[in-house]
C-alpha cells in the first residue's frame, strides 16, 4: 500500500482531512534543509552523551535526548509549527500540550518497535474522542531499511478490540525535514534498523489540556529556561490553564508563578 502524502504546502485543513480519514498525515519537506543540518549537529552532540534504551520499547540501541527542551533551542520551531500546532486545536482542543517531545536516534542494529497505540496510556474506554497528537520529523531520509516508523492507515477506526497484523503496516518512508504526523489511536511502531548509519528524528507529541502529559513538562524545563521561551511554548510547557481554572498555582495563572517578583497574595487568578 503507497502512502499518502502532502506537499510542504499543504494547510491545515489538509491535514486535518488526512487524519480524520487516514489516521496520518505525511508531509513532506515541511523544514528547510539548513534547520535540519542545524538542528542534527547540535543534536548530535547531545546524543554523544546519551544511554541507549532500558528495554525493547525504548530500543537497546536507540538513543532517547528526554527533556528535549531542556537542553536545547533547535526544536522550538518545531513544537511551534503552526501547521501542527493548528491539527493539534483541531483534534485536542485549542489547550493542549506538550506531552512527550523527544530527540531519538535509531542505531544500526536495532529491531522493530512493538505495534502499539500512543493513547492506550490512558484509562479511557473506546471509542473516545482524540486526546493525543504525535508527530515523527525525519533528520535524515527515512526508508524501510534504516528504520522508517512503520503504520497501519486507518486502524484509528478499528474495532477497539482488534489488532494489527505485521503484514498490514506500512513504512513511512520520506525525506529529510519531512513530518508524520498521527493520531493517538492510530497503530504504528519504529522500524527496525538494517543499515550501517543511524536514523535521527524528532517526536512532537500534543495531548489534551485535561490530561497529564507523559513527561512532566513542569519540572523537566526549569522555570529560568522557561522564562525566556515565547508565550506559546510556555503554555505548550504546562504554564497555561485549562477552562474553567484547571492547573492553577497559588489561585493565579501558572504562567504568573514565572515572574521573579510574583506575589502570592496579590489579586485573584487572571487570565
């Protein structure tokens, strides 16, 4: 089965389309050529210093950079794309954040994730509503050989009960400064990697503002790192309140608790 795909282009509402219908939306080419060469170097540098997986969901030779923003500024751009970030109001709700943003590195070697659904974490009966968004961005060319992520299109729109077929995925294959894009509920798994060379990429994953994201965002970017990040980025982080007053701190809005001078007795939480 050939994958569907969009150009750099493409809107919104194109992607928004791809996922209600497909489950995945690919993009191709959405990040310029010298951001990814920038983005790889300071990452790999990162990565020179990173353990390799505890388990085989991880990857025994897959390198995970957690708390991404944490420790570097080359992916803002990306947790910001507005083209994602537009997808992600559309399926979440205009409150959502980030969940799990991680920089990982497939090394040559390693075997094929197991098939799995990124929502499963939750303890929400299906059917349900979309409460988690993620998003692969390639660093190098991805094939089925060095480790493209392989998925099941439309399996979104499974049977709760029913589950994936090896022969039934498809390798997302695509170049460089590509993005796919995909739902929660959608079955998918890393590939396995049969090349020499590593297969270097970039997870944006959003979920629901009423949820608890994966990593806690709030305490794996410390507050002066976060001072300085655009306001949008901050609320992505966790600084941000949910309607009506979800994720208050001391009856004020979080993003309050960043200023060096905040006063915890002053007036009530504002907006």
């Amino acid at each position: 089965m050939a994958l569907r795909r969009l150009p750099a282009t493409a809107t919104v509402d194109h992607v928004a389309g791809e996922l209600d219908a497909h489950g995945y939306a690919l993009v191709e080419r959405l990040w310029p050529d010298d951001r990814v060469a920038a983005a790889l170097t300071e990452l790999e540098a990162i990565w020179a210093s990173t353990p390799t997986g505890r388990n085989d969901f991880e990857g025994y030779r897959t390198q995970r950079i957690y708390a991404v923003l944490a420790k570097t500024r080359v992916v803002d751009e990306l947790a910001l794309h507005p083209v994602l970030l537009g997808a992600a109001d559309r399926l979440l709700g205009p409150r959502n954040q980030l969940s799990a943003p991680v920089a990982l590195t497939i090394g040559p070697g390693e075997a094929a994730q197991v098939l799995h659904r990124d929502d499963d974490i939750y303890p929400i009966p299906r059917p349900h509503p979309h409460v988690v968004l993620n998003s692969m961005w390639a660093l190098h060319d991805y094939t089925a050989a060095n480790g493209a992520t392989r998925l099941v299109p439309g399996s979104h729109r499974w049977d709760p009960e029913r589950r994936p077929r090896e022969d039934e995925t498809v390798a997302a294959d695509m170049p460089a400064g590509s993005a796919l894009v995909y739902v929660g509920g959608l079955w998918h798994g890393g590939g396995a990697n049969r090349t020499d060379a590593a297969r270097p990429g970039v997870l944006m994953e959003y979920v629901a503002g009423w949820l608890r994201p994966q990593e806690t965002q709030l305490l794996a970017v410390p507050p002066d790192v976060v001072r300085d990040l655009p306001p949008r980025l901050q609320e992505l982080l966790g600084y941000g309140v949910y309607p009506p007053f979800l994720g208050y701190v001391d009856g004020r809005h979080p993003r309050r608790s960043l200023e060096r001078s905040f006063d915890r007795a002053a007036g009530p939480m504002g907006g």
